[in-house]
C-alpha cells in the first residue's frame, strides 16, 4: 500500500467518526428534547439581582432568563445566593407573584437561597404546578398569601420560622400533610383555606377549609397562646355572615401536637415507620424497573425516560453501520489499486 493509499484511508475513518459522532450527538439531543425534561435555569446570565430584595416589577430576570423559560415546557429556577426577601403582590380579587406571574405554568421546581429571611405577599403565589418546595432554614416570616394557589402537596416549615400571616397557604389544593415547628409563635386566622367559596346555596355541604389536607403534626404540645383562634375551621354559614355565626373546629383534619420530626431522640409519629417502609418498597422497584431498561444499553446512554435508550441505542447503531460502509469502500479502492 502506497503512500497516497494510507492517506486516503486514514482520512476516511476520521471524517467518518465525525460523521458517526455527529448523528448519534443529532439523535440523542432531540430525543432528550422529546423525554420533557426539566431545564434547570441557573447563572448570572439568567438574573439582574441589584439588591437583596426581589418583587414582581424590578426586573430581575434578565431577556435571555425571560428566552429559557419561553424555550422550555418544564424549568427549573435556582435562585442566587444572596436575596433575602421575596415579594409579590395583593390586589382586589387577584395576587402578582415575583415573576410577575409572567410563564408561571412552566415552572416545575423553585430552590430558594440559603440567605432567604422572608417569603413576602403573594411572592410564590399562582404557581400550580411547582408541587414541592424546601423552604430553607434561615426563614422567619411566611406573609399572607406567600404560597396561595401553589400546587405542593406535602409542607415541611424550617426551625427558625416564627409568624405565619392569613391565607398563607390559600388554595393549596393538592396539600395533604404539614409540620408546623414549635418556633412558629404566632399565626393568623385561615392559613390552610379556601380563596373560592363555590355556591352559597350548597352551604354547608361545602367546607371553608382545603379538602385535600388530612394532617397537620403541630411540634408544639398545645395551640400557642400568639395563634389565631381560627387558624383552622370550617365555616357553616356563607362568608358574609362567617363573623357572625357559630363556628366548628374541623373535623375531618387531623392535627398532631407534640409531634417530633425525625432526628430527634424522642418518640415519633407512628406511620413514620410504615410511610419508610412503603418508601423503601418504591424505590427498590424504580431502581429494578431502571435496571432492566439501561441493561443492553451499555455505555451509550445514561437512565433517561420516554425511549431515549432506544433512540440512542439505534443511533449507535447508525453511526456502526456508516462507519463500516465506509471503511469497506475505502478498502475496496486500495485493494483494486494494488491489484493494477
């Protein structure tokens, strides 16, 4: 094999793993894109943070954070370290969270930063499909409406809150369990109610209350003396008439005091042992079920959901299949010049 020959071939197989890398790169990208993964919006290019202050109107998202969020069905959003405060705002007959309630469908998931002290009006408000949030230690003041119409479903407050205002946690509807800590010293009247009072003539076969909520685990051991008498009741009268007329407490939640959370050395709630058991169980069959897809795989794709392994795999396979077309017409010249 001559010189130019050698070339020629060396040549070859380099433009053809390009090429090969090139579409299984195409193939992976777009199936990624089709699985509805969450984009994750996190860098100072996202944000324009001038204070430690963030409200609806100060702009703090810069275009090219407004282009991800448009870009994307699901994002999440990492707030900088550094912001201490979160406001929206209240008005007659609707709530301004601090995106403006700009795309508010599209975000999934909110990590607050460590530096936060308060969750102001109406801040997190309107985001029905953020259905988690860690609220993190450091948190004093949760104000009024701060998480009304928020779609999380299980509420963990941190040790260092103290004040919880009205309405806080309005139309919650898919909320279920809430730990309240012993910090928490005061707290205003319908924190975990209804905005919406339905019909007034199916009164009151409707409740005031969240239908979703079952558990409240109060670590106090009994109703602090700096919490509204109302915090939690159902009203069996139209609103017009609510300050008015009797009053029941409800029923149909049940409110835990002198619940200790996990980590501390004194006796727990006792579904914790079969709500960790039931946990374990899930998690053993997710990592099977994980196993099984990812098995013939191989190092080419990682656990991605919605066919990704099998988009991937075949572009392997494509990409095999170039490489080998090419090489045995790159073969074939060499051959047939050597035979000349």
């Amino acid at each position: 094999m001559n010189k130019k020959a050698i070339i020629a071939v060396l040549s070859a197989l380099v433009l053809t793993v390009v090429a090969s890398v090139t579409l299984i790169l195409t193939v992976g990208q777009k199936a990624s894109a089709d699985s509805g993964d969450i984009a994750v919006m996190e860098g100072e290019q996202y944000f324009n943070i001038t204070t430690s202050v963030i409200d609806y109107d100060s702009d703090w998202i810069t275009e090219e954070g407004w282009n991800f969020i448009n870009n994307h069905d699901k994002v999440k959003i990492v707030i900088p370290e550094g912001v201490v405060v979160l406001d929206g705002y209240e008005y007659d007959g609707g709530k301004t969270n601090v995106f403006n309630n700009n795309r508010s469908d599209k975000i999934v998931s909110i990590v607050l930063p460590s530096t936060l002290i308060r969750i102001g009006v109406a801040a997190l408000s309107n985001l029905e499909n953020v259905s988690s949030i860690e609220i993190p230690e450091g948190v004093t003041s949760i104000r009024r409406f701060a998480f009304s119409g928020c779609g999380i479903t299980t509420l963990n407050l941190p040790s260092t809150l103290t004040s919880i205002d009205n309405g806080a946690f309005e139309d919650c509807h898919n909320l279920t369990t809430v730990f309240i800590p012993k910090s928490v010293t005061e707290m205003e009247g319908n924190v975990f109610c209804r905005g919406d009072f339905g019909d007034y003539s199916m009164w009151p076969e409707i409740t005031y209350y969240l239908d979703s909520l079952s558990t409240i685990y109060c670590e106090a051991e009994s109703k602090p003396a700096g919490w509204d008498n109302d915090w939690l009741v159902v009203y069996t009268e139209p609103y017009d008439y609510i300050r008015t007329h009797e009053q029941e407490t409800v029923d149909d939640v049940e409110v835990v005091w002198g619940y200790k959370p996990q980590g501390t050395n004194q006796e727990e709630n006792p579904n914790d042992e079969e709500n960790n058991q039931q946990s374990e169980n899930e998690n053993n069959t997710q990592s099977e079920n994980e196993s099984d897809d990812v098995s013939e795989v191989g190092n080419t794709v990682t656990q991605n959901n919605n066919g990704n392994e099998v988009r991937a795999a075949a572009a392997a396979g494509i990409g095999s299949g170039v490489t080998g077309v090419a090489l045995g017409s790159v073969l074939g010249v060499v051959l047939r010049r050597r035979r000349k």
